[in-house]
C-alpha cells in the first residue's frame, strides 16, 4: 500500500496530514459551534483533545490516506481540512471537508474538493466516491452539486438522516 502525507496541490492550497504543531488550529476549527453545526460531529472541548485526536488518526497508516489538512498558501496556515475517508460500514470512500467562517464564501471547498475527487480517481484509481450530508446543510449541499456530485437520495448514517451523493469515475 502507497502512504501519502501530501495531497493534491491547487491555486491556493497545499494538502498534507495534520501533525500534533497543528494541534491548536485543528482546535480552533473542530470547537467552533458555527463550523460544527452540520458535522453530527461534538465540539474538540480541549486543546489536549484536539492533540490526541491527530496522534490518534489512524487513517494515514491503516489506509495510505485520510483527511489532509489544508494549508492556505497566502499565510502557509491550517485553514481547514479537505478529503477522503474510507468508511467501513458503508464498504465507501467519503470526501469530507470543513473550513474557518472567516474563509466561507470564496469557493475554497470547492476548489479542494475538486483537488481531492480527482486525486481520488486518478491517483487512487478510486471508482466510486461518495459524500454524506446533513439535509439542513445547504452551502455543503451546493459545494457536492458544484463539483458534480449527484444525489442518490437518504439513508441513515451514524444514527442521522443525511443524504447521499456520490460521483463514478
Ligand atoms: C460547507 C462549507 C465547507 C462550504 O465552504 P465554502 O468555501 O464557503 O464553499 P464554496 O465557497 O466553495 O461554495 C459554497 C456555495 O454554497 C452557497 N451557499 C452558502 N451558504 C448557503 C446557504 N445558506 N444556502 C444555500 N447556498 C449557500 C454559496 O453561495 C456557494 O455557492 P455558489 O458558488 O453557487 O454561489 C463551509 O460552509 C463549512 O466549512 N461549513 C462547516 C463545516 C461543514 O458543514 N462541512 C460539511 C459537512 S458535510
């Protein structure tokens, strides 16, 4: 199995794993109620959870790849997280993404969610990818329409109803 530690690059951000220095930006992002409200996800209460959390994430070494942090190259900071997740409940590879309110609007997730279906497809010669979402979260919704994703209707996931896109290579 190939690992890898960087992502795909694009107009304004670089892709790589978080590491423990990344701890307090991981923090800001994942406690943040606004940010959190669609995730299903519970607010990171602590910066000691938020350490945990990315020594623990296992995904990088068990599958070769995972969530990367997404480094605006502007400022060289964390201003987000973009990418694919394999969920073994579903036998499904998932593009998640999550960024600071103060860079919503810009068409950032857009443009990293672009980065990773493709690196998704044709690095991980992937055949399918999926994308799960709270039906209330409208701007997510709006990002898997724009980067082609198609609705596959609801299904139950994690004890919530969301629905499913998916794109095939
Ligand atoms: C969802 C999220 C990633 C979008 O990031 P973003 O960088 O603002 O996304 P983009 O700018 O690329 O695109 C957002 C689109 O949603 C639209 N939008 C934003 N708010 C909206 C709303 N309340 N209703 C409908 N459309 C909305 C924008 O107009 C834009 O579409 P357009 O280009 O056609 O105008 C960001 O809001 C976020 O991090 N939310 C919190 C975490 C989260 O919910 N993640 C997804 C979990 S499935």
């Amino acid at each position: 199995m190939k690992h890898y530690r960087t992502g795909p690059e694009t107009k304004r951000l670089h892709h790589r794993a978080f590491t423990v220095d990344d701890a307090e930006a991981f923090f800001v992002l994942n406690s943040n109620p606004d940010v959190m409200r669609f995730t299903g996800e519970l607010l990171v209460p602590s910066l000691e959870v938020a350490i945990e959390a990315i020594a623990g994430y296992p995904d990088f070494d068990e599958v070769g790849y995972g969530r990367w942090a997404c480094v605006l190259k502007k400022t060289q900071t964390v201003i987000g997280f973009c990418g694919l997740k394999y969920l073994p409940d579903l036998d499904a590879v998932d593009l998640g993404y999550r960024f600071l309110p103060e860079f919503w609007g810009q068409g950032i997730a857009t443009e990293a969610c672009r980065a990773n279906l493709e690196f998704g497809f044709r690095e991980l010669r992937l055949d399918q990818i999926v994308g799960l979402v709270l039906p209330d979260n409208a701007a997510s919704i709006r990002v898997l329409e724009k980067v082609g994703m198609q609705p596959e209707g609801d299904m139950v996931y994690d004890g919530m109803k969301v629905l499913r896109f998916a794109k095939r290579r």
